[in-house]
C-alpha cells in the first residue's frame, strides 16, 4: 500500500522595516495574513521596532536589539542574530521589503546571510532607493536572487534595459478588502462635507503645499467643501500656505491614522498630487472605499488603476491648473460622479488579496492549501 505524504508545510521569512506606516509595510502585513490563511508558515523579521499593521505568523523584531548608540558593535549584533535565526529555520524562501540603500551592507546580506530562495522587492519608481547605480554591484546582488518583484510594469523595464537583469517580474500590491470593509464603517467626529488627501509630507514628493493651493483655486471653498490631509509632517509649512491662501479654516490636518479608511469612506474623493509614486496603495483603499479618485498621470501606478472617467479621473502630471478643474468638476457634474462613484469597488476587484496572493504563490510554485482558509 503506497503510504500518502502530507503536504510540505512551507516556511516564509518576509522581511521589513516595520510593520507600519508604508506602502511596502502594508503590504508585507498583507501578505502574511494570505500566506498563513494559505498554509504557508510565516515569519515576520522587521528592523525597526514599530508595529501598527494587522499580520500572521511569528514576529522576530530586530528593533528591540537596538541600542541607544547603535555602534559598529551593535549592528553586528543584530546581523549575527540573523543569520543564525535564518540558518536555524530554514526557510524556503525570503522576501526582502526593505530598501536597500548601503550597498556594501545589502551586498553582505545578499551573499553571506540570506542563503535560501529570496525574492527581493522593489516598491517605487525611484529605483536608487533599492538598487545601486554601479552595474556591477546590482548584479553582485540580484542576478543570483530567485526573483526581483516590482510593482508596476514600467519599473521592470527600467531595471531590465539599465541592469539587464533576467529575473524581474511584476506583481502588483494588494488590497484586503475585508479589512476596509470592516474599518470603513467606524464613526468620525466630522460634521461638514470634505475631499481627502492620504500621505506623509515629511519630503515634498505628496506636494501637499501645492494642492492646498489648487484647492484654493477651485470651487470647493465657496461651496463649503473642505480638505482633509491625513498624514504626519511639517504641519507649519502647510498651515503658512492654508493662510495665505485664505482657506486656513477650511484645511485640517489630522495626522496620521490607524484606520485612514473610514475618513475615506465619508470623503466626496481622494486627491493625489504626488511627484511621482510607486503604486500607491492609497487610491486602491479610496476605491475600495468606494470614493473616485482624483490624480495626476505621474510615474507609476495611478493609470494602473484609474479608468478616466470611470473610477476617477487622471489629471495631466503636475499640471495644478487642471488639477483644480477635475475638482471642480467631480463637485459640479453630479452625474459623472456618481457614475465613477458607483464602479470604484467593482474597478480594483483584480487588486483583491486573494488575487494578488495567488500571484505569490504561484511565482513560488507553492500549492494554495483551501483547507486552511
């Protein structure tokens, strides 16, 4: 009698900066919930002790081995630990959400610490935050990696046609729907009708000064709908550029917030009016929310999930006059509004986790196992 084997249990190790506050955290917590529901086990390694996302699985936070001088001799420590961790468990893959900025640091890691399967990902446009401009060292890193994961297309002929690396592939983030449907209905103390924008603002890449001044431009003072800017940063700037533009009672920065969603589910749309982006996660969440949204046609990620004046509308890149018009007329023009209004949701269904999950899973020939969800 041939005797049936069980299942191989998979193990993971998805390895962060945090679990909290970014779009690369985000979606590692995202993934660890669909990986564990998947029958997959699930170890999340983070540097910085900060958690604020839901997750799955085993937490190992390298955070809480950090000193206050964080010395040659400390960071050793904690690359030591591990190294031995990774050897201990061994993993069948590694997934690195991390950027990856000192290069000779990434290069240690890269060949002498991760030794199983590792995918590494990149999450923004500006590819420098995660691979180095010298050819040779970006090989040196990635050429002998399982796979290098980005999040939009153009990013992956980006790094194919300067790298010329093979094994680049593009798998986009995703969105737990559950999540915001269950968040987004929690009551909020706001009593006037508003518009959203989603971010931190600690650099000048969201251009939030700048938005604050298209609105102003618009019709949406007069007509008493205000702005709400979630996110932490320089509160003073913003607030200079509210008052001198004399919508300073009609612009709130509430700062950052756990669940950003049920101020999305109230708002009339989300504004995005970043330089650039990666894939921003925050128009798949209004647009799960069901709100359209508003944004300019930067690189990347907006035209991957806007359909023009269908889900929102995409605005000519950094063009704030026009900006200001697709404000206005996402106000004026009831019934287009409520046309968008009415497909968000079913317009980012291919975004879903579940969706996106298999995707993963795939790419590592691992076996969904449905008797786990």
């Amino acid at each position: 009698m041939k005797m049936i084997l069980p299942e191989k249990k998979y193990k993971i190790a998805l390895v962060g900066y945090r679990l909290s506050g970014g779009g690369g955290d985000k979606v590692m917590a995202n993934l660890s919930l669909f990986f564990e529901k998947s029958g997959v086990e699930v170890h999340n390694i983070i540097v910085l002790d900060s958690v604020g996302y839901c997750y799955s699985g085993r937490l190992i936070n390298l955070g809480q081995l950090k000193n206050d001088s964080n010395g040659f001799g400390n960071k050793l420590k904690r690359l030591l630990f591990l190294r031995q961790y990774l050897n201990e468990n061994k993993f069948d893959f590694i997934i690195d959400f991390r950027p990856r900025k000192k290069v000779f640091q990434e290069l240690i890691i890269a060949r002498f610490i991760y030794k199983a399967k590792t995918i590494f990902t990149i999450h923004s446009f500006l590819i420098d935050y995660y691979i180095p401009k010298n050819v040779w060292l970006a090989k040196l890193i990635y050429k002998k990696s399982y796979a290098a994961v980005t999040i939009v297309n153009q990013v992956q002929d980006l790094i194919e046609s300067q790298y010329h690396l093979k094994n680049v592939i593009t798998i986009p983030n995703p969105i737990n729907l559950d999540e915001v449907n269950e968040r987004s209905n929690e009551i909020i103390a706001v009593d006037f009708e508003y518009i959203i924008a989603v971010g931190q603002y600690e650099n000048a890449i969201k251009q939030f000064d700048k938005l604050i001044q298209s609105y102003a431009n618009s019709v949406l003072p007069q007509k008493e709908i205000h702005l709400i800017i979630l996110g932490n940063g320089n509160r003073e700037e913003l607030e200079k550029t509210a008052k001198n533009n004399t919508v300073y009672e009609y612009v709130h920065l509430f700062g950052f917030q756990d669940n950003p969603y049920k101020y999305l589910k109230k708002a009339h749309f989300l504004v995005l009016s970043s330089l650039n982006e990666g894939f921003p996660n925050v128009i798949l969440e209004a647009l799960a929310c069901e709100i359209p949204v508003v944004a300019f046609d930067c690189e990347t990620g907006p035209s991957e999930m806007i359909i023009h004046e269908k889900n929102g509308i995409l605005v000519e890149n950094q063009n704030f006059e026009k900006l200001s018009e697709a404000m206005n007329l996402l106000i004026e023009d009831k019934d287009l509004y409520l046309f968008c209004k009415k497909n968000a949701l079913e317009s980012i269904q291919h975004f879903s986790l579940d969706k996106i999950g298999k995707q993963w899973l795939d790419l590592m020939q691992i076996k969904k196992n449905e008797g786990n969800e």
